[in-house]
C-alpha cells in the first residue's frame, strides 16, 4: 500500500516536472502584443498579467511610472537601461515603446514586459504577461514592482 502510494505521487511529480519543462519550451515561440490603437493590450481574464493602462480591471491593474517633465526624453532610456539590469532582453526599442523578454531560470518560461511612453502626460504605461499557462505566482506583478521601485530610486537620484 505504501509503495503504491509513493508511485503515484512519484509519477505526479515526474509528470508535472516534464508538464512545466513542456510548457517553458512552448513558451519561447510567440511575442509580445504590441500596442492596439496606440495603447498596450488588455490582459486576458487570467492572472499571469499586469497592466497600467486600464485602471478599471482591478485584477490586472498596476500604477503606471510618472516621472518630472525634466526627465522626458531620458525616460525610456532609463527603462531600457533597468530592463536589461534586471535580466531582460530588449527586443523592440522604438521612440515611445519598448518589448522586453524574461526568461524563468528552471522551466525557462518566457514573459513579456511591453512600455508604452506617453510623454504629454509625463508616463509610462506598462504591461507584463506570461505567454503560456494560467498562473505565474504573482511574477509579473513583482518583477513590475522591482522595476517601478528602481526607476523611482533613479529618478530621485537625476533630479
């Protein structure tokens, strides 16, 4: 009986190892969104994404970065510059959006970090998304956190 059991929970556990190295292979194929008429898409209805720009989807929602209009035109360069300190991979970097890629140490799963600037009212709207599965554990939300806690340390320490 007891040998019995520890199969099983052997063979769940092998399974969901090579279910989770499966789904972190799968999620290197895709991109980000991109903007939708001039805006960073909406996340789907489930939690492995974070989004600045729709302040009415409560689950999703995360303050975008304002920043002094003295800054306006360093500003994605900042970001650009944190991305890539905290592990990112800059694959899009145009005037006013960036997309950045993360990938997960173990599984290898891959995120998109998308910014969009808009700077007539000095801020950058941000948009963080897991590509596959249906829960990230709050990663995107925290790796959102980290980035907005480091710009505002810079922005403090430029003006």
């Amino acid at each position: 009986m007891v040998k019995t059991l520890l199969s099983i929970v052997t063979l769940i556990s092998v399974l969901i190892v090579v279910g989770s190295f499966l789904l972190g292979h799968m999620s290197h194929t895709g991109k980000a969104p991109g903007l939708v008429s001039e805006r960073l898409s909406a996340c789907a209805d489930t939690p492995n994404c974070v989004l600045s720009e729709i302040a009415e989807d409560g689950t999703h929602y995360i303050s975008p970065l304002r920043y002094p209009a003295a800054m306006t035109e360093n500003t994605m360069d900042l970001i650009t510059q944190i991305i890539q300190e905290v592990g990112g991979e800059v694959l899009i970097e145009k005037e006013a959006y960036i997309a950045a890629r993360f990938t997960s140490t173990f599984f290898a799963f891959v995120d998109d970090l998308e910014c969009r600037h808009d700077p007539l009212s000095h801020t950058i709207h941000l948009r963080s998304a897991s590509r596959v599965g249906d829960s990230d554990f709050g990663a995107n939300r925290k790796r959102v956190a980290f980035i907005s806690n480091l710009f505002y340390q810079r922005v403090k320490q430029i003006t």
